[in-house]
C-alpha cells in the first residue's frame, strides 16, 4: 500500500526540518482525537534514532516503534514493531524559494496476516488523510 501527501508551508527549509526532527514537533502533530504518547524519544529524531509511542485510537492503545533513517532531502521512520507488517515513512523537505517550504510525505506498508492486527492497522490506515490534513494545518500554525 502507498500514502503520499504534499503541501507548502511558508518558512524556510531549515525551521521546518527541525521542528519535524524534534519530539515536541512530533507530539504537536498528534491530532487531538488521536493522541500520542511518547515512551522513549531522543533530544532529536537523527539517523539510528529510536522513537517509542503509543497511538491513541479512542480508547484503543496501539503500540509503535520506530527506527529513524537519514535519506536525500529529509528522514524516515521504519517501523521496528507495530500494526503493520511493514511501514515505512519518507520525509522530504524542499525549499522553494528562501522563505516557502515543500513537505512531501510518502508512505509505504503492509497488512499482517493476523485479523486482529490487521484491522487495527486498517483502521490506522484509512485515518492518514485526516491525519495528514491536521498535520498540514498544525505545521502551517506553528510555523508561518
């Protein structure tokens, strides 16, 4: 399965690469209908990072973590344990111009086998586009 998502926010590159690298920037981009809950996370998300979180889906825990992995233009989080069978998240930063930014986010995975844990990840699954249009929203309020 694939997820990809764009939009531009008017900052510079560097301030929206180091909001997004920091836990706070990561907790802050946690709707308020699916919070989250940081267990383990470092001063900043950088390459061999690891990021341990439980993902409030109303009263449903899902437990998560993640390895973060350096690639042009941005970072990604691998998922070391979780719902899905695989999943993995490309942050991209691209400057357009001095002050305006692109943030791509792509997203690839896979469904376990398990019913369970399948329907869990579905349900995370098809929660991406309101999650990523509140993510558009709230990096846009903090950061232009």
């Amino acid at each position: 399965m694939r997820f990809e998502r764009r939009f531009r926010v008017a900052a510079p590159r560097q301030a929206v690469v180091e909001f997004h690298r920091r836990p706070e920037g990561f907790r802050a981009l946690a709707p308020p209908l699916a919070p989250l809950t940081l267990h383990q996370a470092p001063a900043e998300l950088d390459p061999g990072a690891r990021l341990s979180f439980t993902l409030w889906m109303g009263p449903l825990p899902v437990r998560w973590t993640a390895r973060i992995e350096a690639h042009d233009g941005g970072f990604a989080d691998t998922q070391e344990e979780g719902p899905f069978e695989s999943w993995r998240h490309r942050h991209t930063f691209v400057a357009v111009d001095e002050s305006t930014t692109e943030v791509r986010d792509q997203i690839e995975a896979r469904l376990p086998s398990g019913l369970a844990r399948a329907l869990v990840a579905l349900a995370v699954w098809l929660g991406l586009p309101a999650l990523f249009a509140y993510r558009r929203w709230k990096t846009r309020r903090v950061l232009e």
